[in-house]
C-alpha cells in the first residue's frame, strides 16, 4: 500500500509538473520557428531552432529600452520594499505601539482592494497633481516604483510578520545589555536570522513588479515602458508576429528565473520560518 501511494504522488506531481511547464515548452517551440512554419502543419516537436527570432529581439534597441526599465524598476522596487518592510514589521513586533494590531489589518486591506480601482485616481495624480513643470511622475522610472511600493509594500509586511515574530525579543534585550545600539541590533542580530525570509520577500517583490502590466500600460507612454507592456505592441492591426512575441517572452523569463535561482535555497527556509513558535 505504501509503495502505491508513492506511486499515485509520483504520477501527480509529474501531471502537475507537465501542466505547469508544457505552456512554457510551446512558447519556445513557437519563438523557434520561422512564420511559413508556425502557418504550416502545427507541431509539438521541433526539427530545426530557428534562431533570427532570438537574434532580432535582442539586436531591436526598443527591447533593449524596455528590458533594462524593467529591471531598473523590478529590481528598485524588490529592494526599497524589502527594507520598508523589515523596518515596519520591526517596530510593530518589538514596540509597544497603540492599536499596533489595526494597523497590520489595514495594511493588508490595501492590498484586498483590485488594482483597477485605483487607475483612475492615479492616472489623474500622475498627469496633474504630479505635474510640476518639467518634472513629472507620469512615464517615469521613479513614478513605477513608487507605485510598486503601494501594493507591494503590504504583502511584504505581511510575509514578515511572522518571521520577525518567530525570532525571540530575548536576543534583542541581549544585544542592547552588550552595549548595541538599536541600529545594531537589527543589523547584527534580527537580520541574518530573518535573511530566508527576506530573500523570500525580495524575489515576491521583484516578480510581481516585473509582471506588472495594468498601471505600466497605463501610466507610461514612451520613456518608461517595461517589457509586459512592449509584448503587447506585437498585435498591431496587419496581424501578429507570434514567432518574435514568443521569443521575447521567452527572453522576460529569464531575469526572473536567475533572481529566482540565487535565492533559491532560503525560499523553503523562508516560506516556514517563524510558522511554529514555542
């Protein structure tokens, strides 16, 4: 019974891992062909890689233009929210802050609210209110990032919350009897212990900033574009470049994939971390 049950586990999560990853492998199989063979005969396996769609995404200065905006702004705001966060969810664990509990729940209620319903607001924010002669939030790396932060920021604090309260209050009254500062003690003693779930909140961060499309599509026109946006601009009304689409899709994946990689080994560590506490 015991080897069947490892049986039906295997054949699941190899069902899963086929449904998650085949979406991927079609998008590749589409990005290496040519267009009279993406018009032919379809097919799931490829004979020959067809690589000028590779070769003209990366040699196209517009792609160049976006990507290195989207890792500007992914990379900006993975950052700056990792230490808003930190620095947040530290002083409303270890102080002693009046109604300290509301305002974690009204933190989160930012994020409940749909993306949507705040386009409208911003758009008008960013196109007058932000207006102050030649400077400008709209179509700006700056104005992307600080947006980021409004929705990101409460996800982070909320994802190290736990974590911060999983480190015993011991450990600080130790370092401040040792003789260090408050600086000290965050920087020496809380954050290597909570650096798995750090790393779990910056590589959150850095993804959902870099999949954003809804506020990037709306809220910039020429100079901040990011990549999600430029995907779009292949459906023109003479039709579809499927092959170059493909390929720069392909091509968004992978900064993701590497910051995903490098911290790879503390996400496990990070996502339980501060779950069971004595």
């Amino acid at each position: 019974m015991f080897k069947s049950r490892r049986g039906v586990t295997f054949l699941f999560w190899c069902g899963a891992s086929f449904v998650t990853l085949f979406p991927i492998y079609w998008m590749f199989v589409i990005s290496a062909k040519s267009r009279a063979d993406l018009f032919g005969r379809p097919s799931f396996l490829l004979t020959e890689i067809y690589w000028n769609n590779y070769i003209e995404t990366l040699s196209n200065p517009v792609f160049q233009k976006y990507m290195i905006n989207s890792l500007i702004v992914a990379t900006s705001n993975s950052l700056l929210v990792t230490a808003l966060a930190f620095m947040a969810t530290y002083a409303l664990s270890r102080f002693p802050l009046v109604g300290k509990e509301n305002i974690f729940f009204w933190t989160i209620t930012n994020r409940m609210a749909p993306p949507a319903v705040f386009l409208l607001p911003l758009f008008l924010l960013y196109t007058q209110a932000f207006t102050i002669g030649d400077w400008r939030l709209y179509d700006t790396r700056l104005g992307l990032i600080l947006l980021y932060c409004v929705f990101n920021l409460p996800f982070a604090i909320w994802i190290l919350r736990g974590i911060v309260d999983g480190i015993p209050k011991e450990l600080d009254e130790a370092a401040l009897v040792d003789g260090a500062s408050l600086w000290q003690t965050m920087t020496k003693v809380i954050i290597p212990l909570a650096r798995p779930g750090l790393a779990v909140t910056a590589i959150l961060t850095f993804v959902f900033a870099w999949n954003e499309y809804l506020f990037a599509a709306t809220l910039t026109s020429v100079d901040a574009r990011t990549i999600t946006t430029g995907l779009a601009e292949f459906v023109t009304v003479t039709g579809t470049n499927w092959g170059l689409m493909a390929a720069t899709a392909m091509l968004t994946l992978l900064p993701a994939v590497v910051f995903l990689g490098l911290v790879q080994r503390h996400i496990v560590a990070g996502l339980t971390f501060g779950a069971v506490k004595g």
